[in-house]
C-alpha cells in the first residue's frame, strides 16, 4: 500500500508547488537511520488546499519542514514558483522563504514569550524593511484585525496572557505579514479544544479566500481536514498511500489504511457507534520499515506480492490515485 | 440509588493575584457502582478542578472548598490527606492526559507497575513483578516481558497510556478517573485506548469518570454525560437521551462545533464564537449567555438555576431546546 510513483502529479501552468523523490534521512549512528520521507513526490496547485494525513511518525512534519529546508533534503527537487529551492544559495533561499510560511501544531511555545504581540508581528516585517514604522504599525493592526483580534487590546500583551485559540490567531497574523503565497500548517488545531479548532479552521478557510494562498494542512484527524481540503493526500511510513479529492476520498476510500483512519474518527452520536475492526498495533520502526509495501504489517488484506514488490501509485477513478496491490473497489 | 461517590454542593474557588477565581460552583453528581459518566467541557470549564477535588487531591492554603464529597460511605471531605490517600489505588484510580510526563522517566516499567502492588497490596516484589507482567497483557501490550524491562522513554505514546492504565487498575479499583486520557493520541491510537477501556469496564466492573472536551469521545463510552461551564454543570442526562434530546443551547453548539467526519465536503463549520467567561468575575446572568444564540434579556439578567424534566434530565437554562418561547 504505501508506495511511490509519480501517477498522480499534474501537468499544469497553475502548478505553484512540486516536490519530487523527495528523501530525507536522519542518521543516528553509524548503521541507524531513520527513513522518515522516503521518495515522496506531489504537487499543490495555486489556491489548493492539500492536506496531508497520517498517525504520528510517518513522516508529514518532516516533509513540510524539508519543503521550507528545515533542513534540506537527503535528496530530490522542491520546486517552488519555478525555483528548486534545494538549489539555491542560502541569501536566495532566505528571500525565498518569505513566500511560504508555517504555522506550528504549539501555538503557545511558537511564540516567544518575552515579545509582545505588537514586536512578534512588527518582527517579520522589520527584518525584511517592509515601510517605516508608520506604515508597518498600519499593516501590523490590519492584520490582527483579520485574524479576529482587537488590535488595541492585544498590541502591548505578550502571547502568555493568551488562551491557545488566541495565540494561533496571533502566529497566523505573523505568517501572513509578509504577503506569502503559501502557508504550511503542521496540526494547527490538535493543541486545541474541539470548540476553538472551528473557530481557527474557519479564519486559515478566510485568510485562504482573502490572500488566494495555497495550503498544506497538516493533521492526524481526517475529520479535521474534511471541511477546509481540495484534495487529501495520506501517508505511511514515509510514503504516500491514496491522493484523492475529499468528495471521493471520504466516501469510497480505496487504501485500507484510509479506511482504517476514518473508522477511527469517533462519532458523536451514540446510536451510530459502529465497532468495526479496528487498526491494530502502531506503525513499524521507520529505521526498518517492512519490504514490499509498507503497510503490509497491519493490513487485513496483505498478500504475498505486497511482501515482495512496493506498489505504485495508479489511477483507479478519476482523480482518485491509490498505492496498493489490492484496492478497496 | 447506591451510590459509590456522591458529590454534593462542590464549590472550588481559588485565591489569585487577580482576585478569587471560582473554578467549580455548585455541582451535584451521583455515581453508582459500574457506572460510567463523561464530564465534557472547554479548557477552562472546571473539568479537570472537579474531578481532582472528587479525589480530595486539592487541599492547598489558597484553594476554597465547600461541600460533601462521600465516596464508597467514606466522605473524603472530612478527612486528611493521609487518609484520602488510603484510598487511591484500591477505591479509586487516575490516568492523566499526558502519559509523557506522568510517568518517571528514570524507573523501568515494571518497577513502576510492582510499586502499588507492592505499597497497597503488600505483595513480595518477585509476585508484583509478575503481577505486572499480567497486567502489561491485559493492556494488551504486546511483548510485555521486554517492556517490563523498558524506560518510558522507550515507548510510544500509545504504549505509555496503556502502562499509566495498568498502574490504574493494578489494585482493582471501585473507580477511575480518566483526564483527557486519550487527547495527546493519535486517532488511531484514541480509538485503541477508548476500545480497551470499554473492555476492562466490563472485565472488572469498575465505575469511570471520562473527563474529555469531545463529545465524540463520550458517545459511545459513557452511561450519563455532564456538560460543565464556567465551574457548572449546565445540563446532566443519560448519554443516549442527551445526544437525542438536548436541551442546552451550550451543548448543541458544542456538538456543532466539533469537525465529523460526515460533514459535507467543504462545508464551513459552525465554530462557537468567543470564548470563556472570565473565572475571577462571574458577574450576572447566564455565563453562556454572550455566546448563546438564543440568548435573551433575561438571560443577561438571571442566574437560571438546574431545572428538571420528569425523567431526570437536568438542565440550566431559562429557554432549553425544544420549548417554545
């Protein structure tokens, strides 16, 4: 199931974003590495909303880190608005980065605790000269305001006075001074109560319609990603396993680890409780992940070709692309 | 109703620099033998504040209690903390959202496992030892001789909440306590922990209290669910009957609020706007009230109080779902 392939990429102008055979290793000792992205190939349309999913330590924060090269790949291309940003000189790459932003799983703990909201936004800004402090102090209350803050009653507090709704309101605002073109969100809302990861799914849904930014929503919760999403890619072990958009993702999921994810979900309704077989165990060592098809160890359906041969990523309805030897159809 | 804990008029308030903060104001619950109640809530609802002052575990110079708490004949309000201790591991237990942190990280597993067996139950350390290994299999850990020999360090999230789960229940406990248990988890994982601790309720019998800020989590492992705000409890019912029939315009917006996994494909979700009242100014009124869309004057003006439907529905509002204004 967990596979590669190169299927599903897309042959358009609109392209702003494409990543192929993307690698990144960290080696720990001599004979131990960590396989956490293992040639890993997509692209992001300009205004799309791609959500990548999968449980802890497949591998997605990692690739949204290499795409900003945080730090660089082992290997393979990023290619950002026409520009490999593995290729470029570190001042390039720095003016680069301006252009694509994140947004961290820990609002509280992204924010330093000794500025106050008015230098965290001001800081971007002033670094790369964007106005006099005039004009910065006009864009910096513009921003809060945006993200749904009273700029006058937030500008001298520092982000600990904050609840963890408010300071992910704050670092959006800071991610959005600099005018970029793409955000990257890393779990944005799991720090956050279930009440407040709607309030905050809505404005990136806002800022998204507002500044036309593409995004790469980050999360482990494919409920979360449901409303907000163009297209859902999921990954395992370092590799993708199904890219679909949501309207076939949710409703004919064709990996059976999508599958699994989404019988996971719990439902709010006691009278729809359906206890289906559950995913079992946790995800193998990524420093000795299985031959063949990833997934192969926790799959009901695994076969003896999945031991022996990877699986590809292919087509099996349209725009619907999945890596597996034997598809849920 | 034989009760197994009886909390009654709980008030928790706590001395701040910012003046007296009330974390928990009138709350009444009963819970009977086997039974498993959901306390659901936002951060800062009192949640976490109730059920550690259920386990008489607030006892601090600036903390303010009043109020009964009796549990299993024994009203652990009366009573030091030496004594509220005797209680836990046998009467009941507690797993906590974080099985990071509430573990010690210098101690292997199976150490910390045999401790309680041996502090409470007076076992020898080569039975709770092998008591242990026991109960690692009733978590259904796989390989529990190793882990046995393991430091937390060495284990996943998911492994380290099913340990903290089988300290819980190492000395077969009337009650557990449940705090976020599963919040720090993946959903994969979540759905595993929330599986095992369906199958040991019914195993051992014990009563549960799942303290969570999902409603998703409660459907389906609770009996009754309360539904605190701002330090009350602002509707108490059957889990069936609350999700069925609510009354509290807080509880629906709750349940609105959370992203399911049949929402329609790009539909937006219906977030609660604002966000808690202030704890250190209760002020007038209805705390919901400036977040309600319903609201009206009165609400504004009047505390409402609990009231009752015929069948024991408990609610605090002056104008639930479903009657007409």
């Amino acid at each position: 199931m967990a596979g590669s392939g190169i299927a599903h990429m897309r042959n358009s102008t609109d392209v702003v974003l494409t990543v192929r055979d993307l690698v990144v290793e960290f080696r720990l000792s001599k004979d131990r590495v960590v396989k956490a992205v293992s040639g890993l190939s997509f692209d992001v349309i300009k205004g799309e909303v791609l959500a990548i999913v999968g449980e802890s330590g497949c591998g997605k924060t990692t690739l949204g880190r290499a795409i900003l090269q945080l730090p660089p790949p082992n290997s393979g291309e990023v290619i950002f608005e026409g520009t490999d940003l593995t290729q470029l000189p570190k001042d390039n790459l720095r003016s680069a980065r301006t252009a694509i932003q994140m947004i961290f799983q820990d609002p509280i703990s992204s924010l330093d605790p000794r500025m106050t909201v008015k230098q965290l936004i001001d800081e971007p800004l002033e670094i790369w000269q964007r106005g006099d402090e005039q004009e910065r102090s006009v864009r910096i209350n513009e921003l809060l305001n945006n993200v749904g803050l009273d700029s006058e009653l937030v500008l001298d507090r520092h982000a600990y006075e904050f609840s963890g709704g408010q300071c992910q309101r704050i670092s959006i605002a800071r991610a959005l001074a600099l005018d970029p073109r793409m955000l990257i969100c890393d779990e944005p809302v799991s720090a956050l109560d279930v009440s407040i990861q709607a309030q905050i799914i809505n404005l990136l849904q806002d800022m998204h319609d507002r500044y036309g930014l593409s995004i790469i929503f980050i999360s482990h919760d494919l409920a979360v990603v449901k409303a907000i999403s163009n297209r859902v890619m999921v990954m395992y072990l370092g590799k993708i396993c199904e890219v679909a958009p949501p309207e076939i993702l949710y409703a004919k999921p064709a990996h059976h680890y999508t599958r699994a994810l989404l019988n996971s979900v719990p439902i709010p309704d006691p009278t729809r409780q359906t206890r289906t077989e559950l995913l079992q165990g946790e995800p193998p060592s990524p420093m000795n992940p299985p031959t063949g098809c990833r997934f192969r160890t926790r799959c009901a359906a695994a076969s003896v070709l999945c031991t022996q041969q990877e699986p590809q990523l292919r087509e099996v309805s349209p725009g619907q692309f999945v890596a597996c030897h034997h598809p849920i159809i | 109703m034989n009760s197994l804990l009886s909390i009654k008029d709980l008030n928790v308030s706590f001395d701040t620099p910012r003046g007296m903060l009330e974390a928990v104001r009138n709350v009444d619950i009963e819970i009977a033998a086997g039974m498993s109640v959901g306390i659901v809530g936002e951060s800062g609802s009192g949640k976490t504040v109730l059920s550690r002052a259920a386990m008489g575990l607030l006892q601090g110079s600036n903390v303010h209690r009043t109020g009964t708490v009796v549990f299993d004949g024994h009203e652990l309000t009366a009573m030091t903390r030496p004594d509220v201790r005797s209680h836990f591991g046998t009467g009941m237990a507690m797993i906590f959202q974080d099985p990071m942190t509430a573990l010690n990280p210098v101690r292997r597993i199976g150490a910390q496992i045999s401790e309680s067996l041996i502090f409470r139950l007076g076992m020898s350390k080569k039975d709770a030892l092998k008591r242990s290994f026991e109960l690692l299999q009733l978590v259904r850990i796989p390989d529990a001789k190793s882990v046995l020999r393991k430091f937390p360090y060495q284990l996943s999230g998911g492994m380290r909440q099913r340990v903290m789960i089988a300290i819980a229940i190492s000395c077969n406990p009337k009650l557990l306590f449940a705090d976020e248990p599963t919040t720090a988890l993946d959903v994969t994982v979540q759905a595993q922990i929330l599986q095992l601790l369906r199958e040991l309720r019914e195993d051992l019998g014990m009563a549960m209290i799942l303290v969570t800020h999902d409603l998703g989590v409660v459907a389906g492992n609770t009996d009754y669910v309360a539904v605190m705000y701002a330090g009350q409890v602002v509707e108490f019912a059957p889990t069936t009957k609350l999700f069925a029939d609510m009354r509290m315009p807080y509880t629906e917006a709750l349940l609105e609020s959370i992203p399911k996994i049949d929402h329609p494909v790009g539909k937006r979700l219906l977030a609660i706007a604002g966000r808690l009242p202030d704890p250190t100014d209760r002020g007038s009124g209805c705390s919901f009230a400036p977040r309600c869309k319903y609201f009206q004057n009165k609400c504004l003006e009047e505390s409402p109080t609990l009231k009752t439907d015929p069948d024991g529905h408990l609610y605090r509002c002056f104008f639930p779902i479903g009657e007409a204004l």
